[in-house]
C-alpha cells in the first residue's frame, strides 16, 4: 500500500475532530461507530519496537507513530465494514484455516509458547491476523477483478524498462558444503546417486546441498580456478573456505541475455497490476472517507505548532 494513501486518510481524519468526552476511556477512535481500543495500537507498536529495549522516545516521535498505527487500523476497519457489506466478510472458518497454517509452521504447543516469550495476547494477534485477511479478500475480490492490463500498456512498459530485462550471464551450482573433506566427498557421491538434498543432510550430519547462482564477475577469487572451464554436470574439486570444505556442481552456465516481451511479460504483468491496486484502492479509500464517520481522540491528533516569536528590528524597543 502507498504510503501517499496512509497520509492522505490521516490528513483527512484530522477534520472529524476529537471523541465525546463520555467515551470509554479505552476507546481512542470510531469508525462509522465501529471502536478502536487503544489495546490494539499498544500491540502493533509493541511489535514494531520489538528487541528496542533501552530505548526512550520523545513524547512526540510516540504521538506520531501511534497516529500512524491508528492510521493503518482505521483503513483496516474500513476495508473490513466493506467486505461486511457485500456480505463476503472474512469468515471464521476462513480466520481458523490462516491460523492453522501458521500453526503448521511450529511444533506441537511451540507457537503458544513462543506468543508467551514475546508477551504477545493470542486474541490480538488473531484480531490483526483478520484484519490482513480482509485485507487480502479486498484486493483479490474486489479490486483485481475491475483491472485489466491491455497488451500494448505492457508492450510500451517493457520498451521504456529495457535494462530491468536483461539477464546477466552467471553460473548456477550445486553447493555441497561441510566441515570436512570426507564428508563433502559422500555428499557428492551420494548427490550422484540421485539421493535427496534433505537425505543427505540427516544421512551425514553436519553437511548441507543448495542451489546457488552466482553472476558474472561476483566469483570468490579462490572459486575461480576450478569452476571456469568447468562444464555443465560436473564437479569442481573439494575446495578449503576458511573452515569448511565445498563442491560446487555447475548446473548451468547462462550467458548474458535480454528477455523477449513473452518471457518478460510475467514480470511486467506484476508491476503494472500494483500500480492499478494502489490507484484502484487510492480512489476508493477517498470515496470511503468522504461518506464515513470517523472521530479520533484528541490526544491522538497532531499537534498545532506555535510561530516562534519574531524579534523586533527596533533595538529601541523596550519589553515590559
């Protein structure tokens, strides 16, 4: 999201003015009457100041990062009340399914231990978890689907973007990496025979098999003399690098080259379809805006500076 789009709504917000003096103090924002607490600003600036312990901000620098938290949870808030509205809301079989998949990730009561560790409350997380769904739900439901990205549009786009479609020549290898020369000499032997890069790793501990590319003219120095004559599907010798030994099977060795319009086309799809997002969702977060209640607490407004007082010319003046 464009960051012109965040300070556009906040500019905006400003002329909504302050909440009634009857709100519940931990209410800090309404949008269309729907609540913002301020529990939900503490947990997104708690995580972006995250491992900056020691660290004291200025009164003011923590009033404008919580106006530009409480700025991305409004359009949040937004986002969702539409979704809401066309009744496609983020459901909760769709937040258990995102939730389970992060899960995944972890072992067996690992994830609620490490949200323990790092202080962080499980219904706020699943509260912004939501929010990214909704999030996601808006742009590929609503936005993308009134997009189109006409072929001479792309056509132009690569002609005026030439140099972001040239391919450098370079070597792409199969690093068997470890710390001994035995063992990276049973890698490659077992490498050969057809066997995993994950087998290898657990049949000899210690030792690890990777694709890498590598560009023209980026080889370490003591890589070059075994790997520039050498050809597709063969193997270096046994290099020392510091304390660990490598083999390096060379893949493939490309030469420099531009890409056609076909091959590039994936690519300038891509860049093209963000910029029509961001106009797209630009366009409709200004519409929201002009047809939305939104009031802010006043301690979370900007607040107005003061002229400095301009001295006078005169040195004969006097101040009483």
């Amino acid at each position: 999201m464009k960051k012109i789009i965040i300070l556009l709504m906040l500019t905006s917000l400003f002329v909504f003015g302050c909440k009634n003096k009857t709100e519940d103090p931990g209410i800090v924002a309404r949008v269309n009457g729907e609540p913002v607490y301020l529990s939900q600003l503490d947990y997104k600036y708690d995580l972006m100041h995250d491992g900056s312990a020691g660290f004291v901000p200025s009164v003011s620098q923590v009033r404008s990062e919580y106006g530009q938290i409480l700025g991305d949870i409004i359009v949040q808030e937004l986002v969702s009340q539409e979704l809401e509205e066309r009744n496609i809301p983020v459901s909760d079989k769709e937040l258990k399914e995102a939730e389970d998949e992060v899960r995944s990730d972890y072992p067996e009561n690992a994830f609620e231990q490490i949200l323990i560790e790092e202080y962080i409350d499980l219904n706020s997380w699943r509260s912004q978890l939501k929010y990214q769904l909704a999030m996601d739900k808006f742009f590929s439901q609503i936005l993308r689907p009134e997009i189109k990205i006409d072929y001479k549009e792309a056509e132009e786009y690569y002609r005026t973007h030439l140099s972001d479609f040239y391919m450098q020549a370079g070597f792409k290898f199969i690093m068997i990496k470890g710390f001994s020369r035995e063992l990276v000499t049973k890698g490659v032997e077992q490498f050969r025979k057809g066997i995993s890069p994950e087998e290898i790793s657990n049949n000899l501990k210690q030792v690890t098999v990777r694709e890498i590319w590598v560009r023209n003219g980026q080889l370490p120095t003591t890589w070059e003399p075994f790997v520039q004559e050498l050809e597709s599907g063969k193997a270096s010798p046994v290099i020392t690098q510091e304390k660990e030994f490598i083999c390096l099977i060379l893949k493939e060795k490309k030469d420099a080259t531009l890409l056609t319009p076909l091959q590039a086309y994936p690519a300038v799809e891509k860049v093209l379809l963000e910029r029509k997002l961001d106009d797209k969702f630009e366009l409709w977060l200004k519409n929201k805006l002009a047809n939305s209640s939104i009031k802010i607490s006043k301690e979370l407004l900007p607040q107005k500076k003061t002229e400095p007082p301009v001295a006078s010319e005169n040195k004969n003046t006097k101040t009483e």
